[in-house]
C-alpha cells in the first residue's frame, strides 16, 4: 500500500470517532491525523496525532495539510438535518464553504483522494418512497439537504474538470453507541437505547409509523473503507452513492428493544423534525454501490439492538 497520511476534519463527532479508529488501524495511528473545532473525543485521546482546525478557515487548513504531508482528507464537520433548520444560514455557509476549501486545497495539493458525505436527507417529498433509486426526482426541503445536493455537485465538477477523485456516501441515518449523534431527524433511534436502558421509557419526537433508511455504524464505516479502497475505474457514481442497510419505525425498534427489555415503553409526541422525516424516502435502491464496489450491508435491526443494548450496559456513560 502506498504511503498514505490522512486528515479527518470532524474528527470528534459521531462518525468521525469511529471512523479515525478505523483508518488507524489499516493505516496505522501517526498516519491519521485527527482533527475538529471542539476537543478531542475521549475515545481517540492517546490514539493518534491531533490538531484543533476549523474547516472554514482555508489558510490554517491548507498549512496542516503541507505541514503534515496530508495526501487525502475525509471531511465529517457539517451542521445536520435538524440542528441545520434552527439556523439555514450557518448550516449553508459550513457545509458549503467548507466543502469547497477542502476541494479546492485538494486540487491545488495534488491530493490522492477526498472522502465527503452526502445523505438521504438529498431526497424530497416528490421523491419515490420505498426503494429509492441513485438517480430520480431530487427536491429537498431542508437547508442541509438543499447543501448536500449542492455539494454532491462540487464532488462532480471537481472530478470531472480536475480529475480530483472524491468519493461520496449518501448515509442513512446513523446509529451508534460510542459517540453521540450531532443534531439530526434520526437521532431518535440512537436516544431510544440509553433511555431503554436508563429509564425504561422514551418520548420519540416522531410519530409511531415513521418509517426512515438507518444504519448501524460498523456498516457505515465498513461502506465508507470499501468506497475509498475500491479501484477508481469501478466508480461510476461521483456525486454520492446511495447505500441502504435497514428501515424501521419508532414502533418497530421499540418492538425489537423489547425483545430484551420487555417492560420498554414507546410514547410518540411529534416536533418539528417530522416534517423534516415526512419528506424523506422510507427505503433506499442501492444496486449501483453493491454493483460498483460490493456493497452489502451485514446488520438488521434485531442485529443491531443486541449489539447496542449489549455495549451500553458495559459503557453506559459513553454516550
Ligand atoms: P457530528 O455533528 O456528530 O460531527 C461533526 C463534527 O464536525 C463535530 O465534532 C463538530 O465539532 C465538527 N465541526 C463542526 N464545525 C466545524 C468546523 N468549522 N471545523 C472543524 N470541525 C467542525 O456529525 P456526524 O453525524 O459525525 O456527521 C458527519 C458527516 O456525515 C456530516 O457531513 C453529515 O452530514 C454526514 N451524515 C451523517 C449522518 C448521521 O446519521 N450521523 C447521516 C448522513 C450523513
Ligand atoms: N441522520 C442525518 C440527519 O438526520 C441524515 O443525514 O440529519
């Protein structure tokens, strides 16, 4: 494998922990440089080098990236779907800008390759429902949406007219037990398993019946390490590939957190993230990615639940 040094920008967040982890491992730990605007998660102390970057401030970005001899960037830092509609604005301008000062550090750096996330937060209500394919009508109704979709197509333009090889996800919504999740429509159903634990009871802000694309994080970071290792010539998709692991309702995980803890109460009191829930598909076609680089996801729900309720009781204070 060629010599390899690696910046994750967003370091400390919900997927940037797991997946820092996960590239030291392969690449080894001084081959991944963490970073992040906020402190150092507990979880990678000690772990491997890290820095203290905004992402807006180009300059500072672009020094670390000589500095460290950096040859790819995966970026996490955005504002999500939920926290992104208290504040269009902001969530705009970083998920943008952002975007673009990677890019564009990238093509001037001759980076190897640029990893970035979009979501299915892309689709909107005039999207199909169940099965939602790669390429369809896309009209989405939220600031983070309308700036994933925009950025899907800097992703494009950057490698079509520059030849940058950046590589894209459209993430389900995420769940996992060793980094809270930052300010999303499907942070409910990371919420419901420690409060299962804690509480025996949990007050979902989305109805009983919604159904929403989710995924456990081994998959994610599983997808997102298959992605970035799978041959360029096999990339046909250079907006973002959708990829689909498990759709479910509040009812349906609780239903499955019950299997475990029988006394487990659901009680459903809708805020303004249903809407937000509403406008998205239910299910996601996934042919592209699992014809391209394999993709198959390994976790259904009641996987899932074992595996979470089984890994907070050891470190409930984790999340
Ligand atoms: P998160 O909110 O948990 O983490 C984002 C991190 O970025 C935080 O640690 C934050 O401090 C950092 N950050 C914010 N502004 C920054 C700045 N200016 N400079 C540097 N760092 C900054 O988010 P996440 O859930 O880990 O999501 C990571 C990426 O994956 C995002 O692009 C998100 O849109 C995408 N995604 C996430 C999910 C999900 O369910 N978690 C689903 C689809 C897509
Ligand atoms: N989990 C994310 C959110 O709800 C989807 O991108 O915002």
């Amino acid at each position: 494998m060629a010599k390899e040094k690696i910046l994750v920008i967003g370091a400390s967040g919900q997927i940037g922990v797991e997946l820092t982890l996960a590239l030291r491992k392969i690449y080894g730990a001084a081959n991944v440089v963490a970073s992040d605007l906020r402190e150092e998660n507990e979880l990678l102390k000690g772990s491997g080098p890290y820095v203290s970057l905004d992402v807006m401030n180009k300059e500072m970005l672009h020094v670390q990236v000589i500095r460290q001899n950096i040859t790819q960037i995966y970026l996490l830092a955005a504002i999500l779907s939920a926290t992104g509609e208290k504040n269009p604005n902001l969530a705009w301008h970083l998920n943008m800008q952002g975007l673009l000062n990677v890019l564009d550090i990238a093509r001037e750096e001759k980076l190897q390759k640029v990893y970035w996330p979009s979501s299915i937060a892309v689709f909107g209500p005039t999207s199909p429902k169940q099965l939602c394919p790669q390429q369809t009508i896309i009209e989405p109704i939220t600031v983070y949406g309308i700036s994933k979709y925009a950025g899907e197509f800097w992703c494009n333009y950057y490698h079509q007219r520059y030849g940058l090889d950046v590589r894209s996800i459209r993430y389900p919504g995420l769940i996992s037990y060793k980094s809270a999740p930052g300010g999303g429509t499907t942070d409910y159903a990371v919420e419901i398993y420690s409060e299962a634990l804690a509480e025996k009871k949990y007050k979902c802000f989305l109805r009983e019946n919604t159904y929403l694309p989710m995924m456990y994080m081994p998959d994610a970071i599983r997808a997102t390490m298959e992605l970035m290792d799978a041959p360029a010539d096999n990339i046909s998709v250079r907006t973002s590939y959708n990829i689909s692991g498990m759709s479910f309702s509040p009812t349906e995980i609780a239903a499955s957190i019950q299997k475990l803890i029988p006394e487990f109460k659901l009680s459903c009191v809708p805020d303004y993230r249903q809407k937000i829930a509403d406008s998205w598909p239910q299910s996601i076609d996934d042919a592209i990615a699992a014809k391209d680089w394999g993709w198959k996801p390994a976790y259904d729900l009641d996987r899932m639940t074992n595996d979470m309720l089984e890994n907070l009781m050891k470190a409930p204070k984790e999340i």
